[in-house]
C-alpha cells in the first residue's frame, strides 16, 4: 500500500461532516439575481459563462452543470465550500438552480482570464517563477485541507497577467484524500495525467497533482505544449517512457508490485532516459536555467513518493527571486 507523505492524515482527524459531502444539503440561492452576458467556455460537464450580479451590478463566472449525478455535484460543492478563502483558489459566491429545469449552477468570481496559448509564449522567465509559485500556494493550501485537485492544467488556471492575479480553478474532478483509500484512475486530462494513473495504481494521492504540475512547468520552459503529447492513454505512458527511460518505470512498476498489461508493455519497449538538455533550443533557453532543470526533475519522477510535495516545491531555489521580492513587499507595507 502507499500513502501521502504530507498531510496524510487531514481528513481523519476532521469531523466527517468536512469530508461526508454525500451528507451535504445544498443552499440555494435566486437564479434572477444573475444574468448570463457571454459564453466563455465549456467543458465535459458545464457550460461557462460571463455573468453579472443584478443586484450590485458586479461581474461574475456563472458555471451551468450538464445532468451530472448529483453526488458529484455535492463533491464540487462542498470542496469549494472547504477551501473558500484559500490563496488563489476561485472563490464560490452562490449557488443557484432553475426554478424549471432544476439546473444547478455554480457563480464563481470574475477573473480576466488570458488564454493561455496565447500568454505562455510572452512570458518572461522571472514571470513563470512567480506564476508557478502562485499555483503552488493554491496547491499546498488544498492538499493541506486534505484534497486532491487531480485536473491541473493551463485550462484549469486562470491568470489576469496586468493584475497578475491567478486563481485554480475547476474542482469538479477534486476529492478528499483518505489514506489507503483506492481511487478511479479515470481523472486529470490525458497530457497531464501521471504515471500512476496510467499504470492503474488507484492508492495514489497529492502527489498526482505535483505531476500534473511538472507537465505544465516543462511546457512553459520549453515552450512545448503539452510536453508529453499521447494519442491515447496507453500512448502517454510511451511519450513518458521516451523521456525519463524504461529502466527507471520498471523499477516504478517493481516497487509497488505493478504488472503492466502485455499490449502496454510491447507498445513502451525499451527506452534510455533522455537528458533535459536535449529539450534545449535558442528559442526557449533564456527560460531554462539550471535551477529550472532540477526542479523539473523534481516533479517528474515515476514514484509519486519521490516528487516534490507542493510544500517542498516552494523552498526550491528556482523560486528565490520571487520570495525574495515578496519579502521585500512585505517589508514596504
């Protein structure tokens, strides 16, 4: 069995009405206190929307659920609920349903987002240190009440670059970390999901989110989106292969008893570990420096044992200038 090496044990020592969101019973709110502007977006299980509050007139994010069960939407809920107020995490401001449909809704906070095709490349590299570490406050901050995002990825965060404010968002797929409990390995989306999820180990934790996180840090340094490209599932695991080497994924496999299916083991073959510095080229070298390089090689690592902890990250030296310019902040106010 495994288990989280930080705050494994959150949600035992919570009283079970933190974590029994089954038990919830949801507050509704007046769907005509708010009006639909725009369609900003959509995704498997919503439709997002740009909104405002009629009643002061502010901007919100209206998030209109597709049929969905209702225990998942207690999930979401009730995580949001959980961590309100955390850094850079979006904020729930209501919850409303159609007095017809019985349609929920979730109304968030307004962010002006950028997409982030189009920011990530006009980045600079002291920008991604300090977006980086702004996401892992919000992923340190979460795994610390006790969940798991497990669907980190540049659509999952948004960043207003002239206020650089940035806020984790979509916790639809999120849930509360039980030691030595066995998950669906059905989650993250494909380019970002770790190897645990693709070698079918369900006693995974926190941990699945510092991958998620590597994938998204590589993609920004090397200007590569995504980093690990798979056509399918059985394929992610091969590009990963490619990469960090099949001596390493089988002492991985080995370590916690994994036997791969035989299609999957055929389709990995056999691969050598390939240096970062491969990945280097004039048009992304001024990001990648050799702090950034041994913090990659931090998180992406098979055993999800041996990643950084979002705790960990944030003491790296990679993220030096940025805390030392959030001191100096602290000292000015």
């Amino acid at each position: 069995m495994s288990q989280a090496r930080i705050y494994a044990d959150v949600n035992v020592q919570r009283p079970k009405e933190y974590w029994d969101y089954e038990a919830l019973t949801v507050q509704w709110g007046d769907q005509d206190d708010y009006e639909v502007v725009r369609k900003v977006g959509r995704g498997k299980y919503s439709e997002v929307f740009e909104g405002v509050n009629a009643v002061n007139s502010e901007k919100c994010i209206i998030k209109i659920l597709k049929p969905v069960k209702k225990k998942k939407i207690k999930r979401e809920i009730k995580i949001l609920q959980n961590l309100c107020g955390g850094p850079n995490i979006i904020r729930l401001l209501d919850i409303v349903r159609d007095p017809q449909s019985k349609t929920p809704s979730l109304v968030f906070e307004y962010v002006n987002n950028t997409d982030f095709k189009v920011l990530y490349p006009t980045l600079t590299d002291y920008d991604i240190r300090y977006y980086i570490y702004e996401l892992l406050k919000a992923l340190d901050f979460c795994h610390s009440q006790g969940i798991m995002h497990r669907d980190v990825k540049p659509h999952n965060v948004m960043i207003d670059h002239e206020q650089r404010k940035l806020r984790l968002i979509d916790w639809g797929l999120a849930e509360f970390y039980h030691p030595n409990k066995e998950y669906n390995v059905r989650v993250a989306s494909r380019y970002f999901k770790g190897p645990e999820l693709l070698v079918d180990l369900q006693d995974y934790d926190y941990s699945l989110d510092m991958w998620s996180l590597g994938c998204m840090f590589a993609g920004m340094i090397f200007r590569k989106e995504p980093f690990f490209y798979g056509h399918d599932n059985y394929d992610q695991l091969v590009k990963i292969a490619k990469v960090l080497g099949t001596d390493e994924l089988n002492s991985y496999l080995g370590k916690y008893s994994i036997m791969l299916d035989p299609h999957l083991e055929a389709l990995v073959g056999r691969h050598s570990r390939k240096p970062w510095s491969k990945f280097v080229n004039s048009e992304n070298q001024h990001l990648v420096s050799p702090e950034a390089v041994d913090f990659l090689d931090k998180l992406l690592r098979y055993d999800h044992q041996d990643r950084l902890t979002a705790r960990e990250a944030m003491a790296h030296p990679y993220f030096y200038p940025v805390r030392q310019q959030e001191a100096q902040a602290g000292r000015h106010n």
